[in-house]
C-alpha cells in the first residue's frame, strides 16, 4: 500500500501540468483567433464597411447554427427513438451482448457525441452558403421569362439553387438519421435476422418506414426541380434542355415524382398498417420506372427520332440558345455590319481617317516597361508594371492617349538594406505617374513624356503623387506620427545634401486601423507575427498599419459578391492617384444561355478540363476607385438593370454609391474592361450567327486569332521573339502520365482612338476574328470579322455616362473578301527580304529587336496594320528604343523609321494623312513638355533625365552623334546598291555600317566612363 500511495503521489503533479498546457494551447489558438476577427473588424470599420463584415458574420454564423441543428438534433432525436422503445426483455446472440456491454458505459456520450460530431461538420459545410440563402430572401425578378416553363429568369438564378440546396442537405439528414436508427435497432434487438426470417418490433417499424417514406418523398420534390434543372444543364450541342429533354427527359421527371409521391405514401401506410410488402413493390417499381422513364425512353427518342434529322428537330431549341446566351451575355445589341474591305493602297486612301491616323498608338506597353525602369525609376527601391496601362488625358486641350504607370515601391530591390525597421517604417510608399504619348517618339526612340521626374511635373496638374496603395505595397507598413515629431519615411531621392540625398515625409491621412495603444499593438503583432510592431520604438500614439494594400484585393474584400477584372489601372482624378477596378456579377443559372469558363475565355484557352468558374451570365455592375494614398474604396453602381446587383442592394443597401456621385473627371477615365469583353468576343465568336441551321451547321463560327507576336520571331532570330508567352496546359492521363504543353495566347484587345465604320472617332477597344477550325494543318488566318466597343464614358458631366459608352459595333467581312490576319501579316512581315535584312542590320553590335504589338485599323476602305520594331543593346542596362515601324495595307508593307514615313510610302508617297510620330524625324527631343525638373543639380525629369544606364540612342555625345550619322549615311547606301542590284557597293555599305556601328558603341562607353 505505501509504494502504491508513493506512485499516485509521483504522478499526481503531472495532471495538473498536462491540463495546464492544454489551457494554454487553447487560451493561445483563442487569442490568434479573436486577434484575426478583431483586426478584420477594424479594417473594415476604418474603411466605412463594417456592415459587410457584421452581415457576413452573422450570416455565416446562422447558416452554421442552422446546419449544425439541422443534422444534429434529428440524429440525436433518431438515436434517442430507437434506444428509448427498444424491446426490453430481447433475446441477443452473444455477440450484440459483447457490443452492448462495450457500449453501454459510453452510451451518453455517443447518442451526443456523434449528432454533435456530425453536426459540426453539416455548419461547416452550409456556412459558406450564406450568398445563395440571402439572395434567394432578397431576390430581385429578371422581368423575363423561359421559353419552357414561362417561370421568371429571377427562380432559375435565386430560387431553384435554393432549393435544391435545402432538398439535398434534407435529404443527406434523413439518410444519415435513418442509417443511425438502423444501427441503433440492430445493436439493441428491435431487428433481427434469422436464417431467412426478419424480425422488426413495432416502434422500429415506424420509425424506419416514416423516416423511407421521408427520404422517398425528398426524392420526389429532387425530380420534380430536376425539370427546372434541365434548361442550364450542358449538352454535347447547346446549353439548355433539347428536344428529348423537353419530351422525353423532363415528362418523365414529372411522372417519376409522381410516383416517387406515392411511394413515400406506402412507406406511411406500411408504417401504420405493418405491411412492408407493398413499399417495397412499390420502391421496386420506383426504380423500373427511373431505368425506363429516365433513361431508355429518352435514349429511344434520341437515337430513333431526333438523330436522323437532328438540324430540324433541334432547330428551336438551338433559337433558344442563341437568344438567351446573346441576352445574358448583353450581346443582343451588338451593331453589325458588313464591311467589305479593299487590299488597294491607293494614294490619299488616309485622308478621311486623319483623326484616326493621328491617334495610332506606337508605343507599346508590353515592351516599353523596360525603357520606363531605366529612364524614371531612379532607384533601385521602385519599380514599374511588367505591362503598362493605356488611358487618355487632356493635354493643351487636346484628348491624348497615354500610356503611364505608376513607380511603385519595391522592397525586394533593397538589398542588404531590407531590415525590418525599414521594410516596416522607412520604405513605405511608391512616388507619382509616368505617362508618355502613346502616339509619339522622340528621334532617338525615346518615349515622349507627357508626365515624368521626381518630383512629379509634366502636363497632367498637380495631384498627390504619393502611393500607399498599390499592386506591389508592402504587406504592411506602420506609418503617422504626432505633429512636429522627426520625419523617418523616406519620400523621394531629392539629390540635396539633406538626409542623405533623400527627401522625408509623414504620412497625413487615415488611411488605416490605429495602432496607437498596446491592445492593437498585441493583436496586430499576433497577426502578421512580428515582434517589432510591439516592441519598436518606432510606433507611437499616432501610429496606423497599412495593410491589404492592393486595389483588387481591397474591393474583393469590401464586395465579396464580385468577380473582379483583372487588371486594376491608375488615373489621375480629381488631383488624386486612384485605382479604377471593374466589378461582375455573373451566375451559372440562365436558363438556355450558353455555359462557359471565364477563366478559360479571358486567358483565351481551351483547358478542356472541369472549371469551377463556369458562368452564363455576366454583368459589369460596378466600378469601383482606391485611392492610392488614402486607400479608400468607392463602389459604384454602375449597371442599375442589373437584378443581382439589385438584390446584393438590399443585402448591403449601404456599401453602393449612384452613378449620378461620380464626377466628369472620373468618367473620363472609365474605360469598358477588358475581361468582360474577352468574354463576349469569346461568346460573339459563335453566337454572331443568329439563324438556327446556320449555326447548326457550324460553317460560320470564328475565333480569336492567336497573338502572332508570342510565336513568332523577328526575321528568324530566336532572341528577338515577341513579348508574349503561351500558357501551360497540363494533362494526367489514367497511368498518371502528365503532360505539359504550351499553347500559344489569343491576341490580347487594345485601346485605340479611332473612327470605326459607321460611328464616329472615339476611344474604343477592338479584337479580330479569324474562321475556327478543329485541324491546324489547313487553318485559314484570314480576317472575317472585326469587334469594336465605345469605352469613352465621359462627355455628359457629371453623373451621366457618355452615349457611346458600351455600343458594340461588329464589322462581318464577305466570305467572297480575302483580308490578311495577323498571323499572315506578322509573316509577311517577317519573310520579306528587304524587311529581313534591315533587321539584321539592326541587330549588330550585340542588338536585339523586339517587334510591338500589331495593331489593326479599319482605315482607307481596308484594313491597315502597324507594328513598333524596338531595339535594345544587349549591354547592361539597356533598354528597348523604338526605331522602325512596320504597316501593311493587303499584301503591301512598308519599313520605315516613323509611322508617318511608313504610310506614306505604303499610300503612294501621301496616305493623306499625319501620324502622331511626324515630327520624330526632325529630332524632336524626347522629354515633351513634361521634362520634370532638377534637383539637386541632378537632371529627373525626361526621357534624358534621371541617367540609369541604357543604349546609346539618346547621347548627346558628339562622337556618339557622329557615328550615329555615318551609320545611317551607310544604310542609305546600302538601300540604295541593293536597288541598283550593286552586290558590289552593298558589301561596302555593309563594311562601312559595321564598322560606324562598333565606333559609336566605343564612343558610348568611353562617354560612360568619363562620366
């Protein structure tokens, strides 16, 4: 007895510890999880959205609660039944004996724990559902109808998936209950088998039959909405319910709910009656009913009826499909005409184009990033977009379209220098907008800067040039400080002598959660797991975090409801730096609208593999602004017809703001999305065709042509490949094999300025099409239709979006008309000789090109294509500078160094009209009349300014000069000998532009070293 005593008294402390690190454990996961929910609740709350959160909160928590009920309690309650009016005096076999005695001591805990168990898992499962229950108790009618049921599209999108929902969560819960009794009835003797003899007690029968007949007639109410299921179900041909699903399909559901109904009734009779006979006859029947009903009727009329003239029993449904998925899509109003292009470039075919011609965008913001990083970045600690945006501004009057970008920060180019303190405090914000002409080049092929330097000047006004908020912001930064407390976040490079060359600055604005006492401090340094936020020196009663700091990610936060386009893009507005995201609502429900993957339609591919984005309906409901030093979201509601904005209106009635609050100077920057029109020209690309035998036939479907500058290169040289890339398709097959190819990218729209045929000039965005075809052996690249839509909202003021905003226009070319596509162009371009040649001129002296984007006009009565050629030095930090310029016009091209140049040598010697780039040739200087200012003695504003490396193309040395004119003296003659068919002469100019080529790179580098 005394060394047990002695053992319990060893071990007993040990108790106490176990239980103690396991309330600690909990209090630690407790606190990480209420510091999570608090710190969201102040976000929200210092962005004026904390309603959305509360909203979602308790949403979620009542769809858990209720699921959570909705499985527990009738288990329980069916657990409860079976164990309460158990036979009490039965007689078990020995082994239910030696399961009931393992059992019975956790009896309680089980009839409990395992409702409770399963029960958790149910709220786990229904609380994200908490969208689809308040949208169905919001709903909003459509104020349309199907073609079938004559039911608003607003059930279809609403209430069907409601229900559907809510009969199979029941049914789940009564499968399971009923599995739980049986068990339950087994283990305590109320069902028993013998040799062939089943036993069940009376209250086991009832329990077991009523909980049958349940299930049964949730089977009933399933079949029954399956019907309403069939008009947005896929089919091999349409989306939508075909002519079998309408007369075979969908009367076969409703005499199988019928009967699956009366079925559930004879499980109620069994129940009262003690027959089990005539449920189970009946259940029998049920399921001969499901074989012939449901699948060999239907197979009969498929492939005995419809089959044999498929094109005319399927004619109306195909109607159906093209109507609804023109309506969901808001294709329905597209405008189309034909255009019947002439390939005859005729002298002055230009002239009444001017305005067109003027406004053809030669910088391309794929390329030209490089070029911006090397001229405006200043500092290794900024950094520009691998793409730039495309916008237009008012400049002396005058709309330009721009191509800019805002010089975020970029900690990752801090070096050794990125310690905590200065990620955290110091390095804390991007610095202004760079925007060029998108229209124009300087001599050396330098952008011309409209808005450039450090700080910010040019022709764009003043504005807050500061960017807390942007697409490369840290993770988070702690920024404020009392008044008259020493500046510690580094600004700008100033170039004085003060701080180090580096201008400071404290943030002003409220711009996020405070973090001024040490609660907030606890709970924000529990969240991003850093130390220094509690213990640095550095925060102070003043202090705020800045954190989910990019655009896209601040308004999918605020408006979870949206699907949000890709690509957020600054404007200046209102003298502020702001992010314009566009917003969706879509929905997979439309009753006969053609199902596709938005992914798949935006990326332009064809995974062929299950998505689960599908959409049928799309809306671009909202526009949505973030400042870029306030942070602040503004959501608009931009598309008021829209019913499932309407209905996330009265969910969140306080989060949207009119049309009617957005200034002029707002619209005039809104531009149509580029992800909703991907969708639509993915959709237009068959639903062009608005007769049903045609598009039966097939014979007319078009796609996007694929972006000949990410496969091709430029005159056979690999290294000068175009920017674009293809993307990666991974495939596993049964042996688990997988397989990866990359498939080239459809050709990405453009904003472009200009007049399409029968409208007038305006900012719009345009894609091609090409014919579709299965086989790429006998593809054809030839155009045959042209997609443009108005993206200019302003020019009604304040509140009112312009007249042509949104208008699509589709140019249908003749099938008798051979128009060239961009692929063929891009090989026309690429297999001339002369064309080859120059750009192998141009790659000497360790040069590579890059060929721009190749853009598409209707211009001239045809259609005219140019192309940027852009050179860059392979040296260190080079960087691309536009040099020759590529047109076509039918199966004429033109290689000049302007765009100017080039149309009129592809026009005859006079297109009729002026580029925008007419006065590069003259050598005009690259820094526009935003040529920033200096600092500190240091020249930052400019295409000149800020001296970062790059190619000798804009040295004002005069070696560099000369040589420079030696070389073009050179290529001159060598143009010249090969005209004259002077191989001679040619192999000379060949020598003597070589050997100018190498002395102005020598002349660089010397010019570099000395300074």
């Amino acid at each position: 007895m005394t060394n047990t005593s002695s053992t319990a008294g060893r071990r007993s402390p040990r108790v106490p510890i176990v239980v103690t690190i396991i309330v600690l454990a909990a209090l630690v996961i407790g606190f990480f999880i209420f510091a999570s929910l608090y710190t969201d609740y102040a976000w929200f709350t210092q962005l004026g959205f904390e309603r959305v959160l509360t909203t979602r909160w308790l949403a979620g928590t009542a769809m858990f609660v209720a699921g959570f009920l909705g499985m527990a309690v009738p288990v329980w309650l069916s657990i409860t039944l079976a164990f309460r009016f158990r036979p009490v005096y039965a007689k078990l076999n020995s082994q239910l004996d030696r399961y009931q005695q393992v059992i019975e001591p956790l009896r309680r805990v089980v009839m409990l724990g395992i409702p409770a168990v399963l029960g958790v898992f149910a709220g786990l499962a229904t609380a994200p559902r908490w969208s689809m229950v308040l949208e169905y108790f919001n709903r909003t009618p459509f104020g349309k109808t199907d073609p079938q049921f004559g039911l608003d599209i607003g059930f279809y999108v609403f209430e069907l998936p409601f229900w559907r929902s809510v009969v199979a969560y029941s049914s789940a819960v009564v499968l399971i209950a009923g599995l739980a009794a049986l068990a339950a009835t087994y283990l305590y003797g109320a069902l028993r088998f013998g040799g062939r003899e089943v036993r069940i007690s009376r209250a086991a029968r009832i329990q077991l039959a009523v909980t049958a007949g349940v299930y049964i007639a949730l089977q009933a109410a399933s079949l029954w909405l399956d019907q309403y299921a069939a008009l947005t179900k896929d089919n091999s041909l349409i989306t939508g319910a075909q002519y079998t699903e309408v007369n075979a399909t969908i009367p076969g559901r409703e005499i199988m709910a019928g009967i699956a109904a009366i079925v559930a009734i004879l499980f109620i009779v069994t129940a009262v009656i003690g027959r089990w006979r005539i449920s189970i006859v009946g259940t029998g029947l049920l399921l001969v009913a499901a074989i012939v009903i449901g699948g060999i009727y239907p197979w009969i009329v498929q492939r005995l009826q419809v089959a044999p003239s498929e094109r005319s029993f399927e004619s109306a449904f195909i109607q159906r499909n093209i109507d609804a998925t023109r309506d969901a899509y808001d294709v329905a109003g597209v405008k189309e005409q034909d255009y019947d292009a002439t390939t005859t470039a005729s002298s002055g075919a230009l002239s009444e184009d001017a305005q067109t011609t003027a406004n053809i965008r030669i910088i391309d913001p794929k390329i030209v990033a490089d070029t911006y990083s090397q001229l405006q970045q200043y500092r290794q600690y900024y950094k520009f977009p691998d793409q730039l945006d495309v916008d237009r501004y008012q400049v002396d009057g005058k709309t330009e379209d721009t191509v800019l970008a805002v010089r975020d920060i970029d900690l990752e180019g801090l070096g050794a220098s990125a310690t905590q303190y200065n990620r955290t405090f110091v390095y804390t914000h991007g610095y202004g907008v760079v925007a060029a002409y998108g229209n124009q080049r300087a001599a050396d092929g330098k952008p011309v800067f409209i808005e450039s330097g450090i700080p910010a000047g040019g022709d764009l006004g003043k504005y807050q040039p500061r960017v807390y908020f942007g697409e490369n912001s840290p993770a988070y930064s702690i920024v404020g400080a009392p008044k008259g407390t020493k500046d510690v976040e580094l600004d700008y490079p100033s170039g004085s002598d003060d701080n180090d060359g580096n201008a400071t600055t404290t943030y002003a604005a409220n711009g996020g959660p405070t973090i001024g006492n040490f609660f907030n401090r606890l709970v924000y340094a529990a969240k991003f797991q850093s130390e220094q936020i509690l213990l640095s020196n550095a925060v102070n009663a003043d202090s705020q975090i800045l954190y989910d700091r990019d655009p896209v990610q601040r308004v999918g936060k605020v408006a979870p409801y949206l699907k949000l386009d890709k690509d957020a893009y600054p404007a200046i507005v209102d003298n502020r730096i702001q992010w314009v995201v566009d917003g969706y609502t879509t929905s997979n429900a439309y009753p006969y609208s053609q199902s596709q993957s938005m992914t798949d339609s935006i990326n332009g591919t064809d995974t062929g593999s299950f998505r689960t984005d599908q959409v049928n309906y799309i809306r671009n409901s909202v526009k949505a602004t973030v400042d870029a030093y306030t942070g602040k979201v503004t959501l608009y509601a931009w598309d008021t017809t829209d019913p499932v904005l309407k209905t996330w209106q009265k969910i969140f009635p306080t989060s949207l703001q009119p049309v009617s609050s957005m200034s002029a100077d707002l619209l005039a920057h809104v531009r149509y999305p580029t992800d909703l029109f991907k969708v639509q020209r993915s959709i237009l690309g068959t639903y062009h065709v608005t007769n049903a035998n045609s598009f039966y036939s097939g014979d007319d479907a078009w796609t996007t042509p694929v972006d000949p500058t990410s496969t091709s290169t430029s005159a056979g040289d690999a290294d000068s490949a175009g920017t674009g890339s293809g993307t990666n398709t991974t495939t596993t097959n049964a042996l688990g094999t997988q397989t990866t190819a990359t498939n080239p990218d459809q050709q990405d729209p453009y904003y472009l300025t200009m007049k399409v045929p029968g409208s007038g000039t305006a900012y719009s965005l345009y894609s091609t099409y090409i014919p579709k075809q299965n086989s790429s052996s006998n593809a054809r690249n030839v155009l045959t239709g042209y997609l443009a839509v108005g993206s200019d909202a302003s020019g009604a003021g304040k509140g009112e979006k312009g007249k042509g905003y949104g208008k699509l226009t589709l140019l249908t070319i003749p099938k008798t008309d051979s128009i060239p596509g961009p692929s063929q162009v891009q090989n026309l371009f690429n297999s001339d000789p002369t064309v080859s040649q120059e750009l192998n001129i141009l790659k000497r002296g360790n040069s590579t090109v890059k060929q721009g984007n190749l853009l598409t006009l209707p211009v001239g009565g045809g259609f005219l294509y140019v192309q940027p050629v852009y050179v860059q030095s392979t040296s260190s930090g080079s960087y691309p500078l536009l040099q020759k310029v590529l047109v076509a016009f039918g199966d004429k091209i033109a290689f000049e160094d302007t765009l100017d140049q080039a149309l009129d040598e592809l026009f005859g010697g006079n297109s009729g009209a002026a580029a925008g780039d007419s006065g590069a040739a003259s050598g005009s200087d690259s820094g526009g009349s935003g040529s920033g200012t200096s600092t500190g003695g240091t020249s930052t504003g400019g295409a000149t300014g800020g001296s970062t490396g790059g190619s000798s193309a804009g040295s004002t040395d005069p070696d560099v000069q000369q040589a420079l004119s030696d070389a073009d003296k050179a290529l001159r003659a060598r143009e010249q000998a090969y005209a004259d068919n002077d191989l001679v002469a040619a192999a000379e100019a060949d020598k003597q532009l070589q050997e100018a080529i190498e002395a102005a790179i020598a002349a660089e580098s010397s010019s570099s070293s000395k300074g």
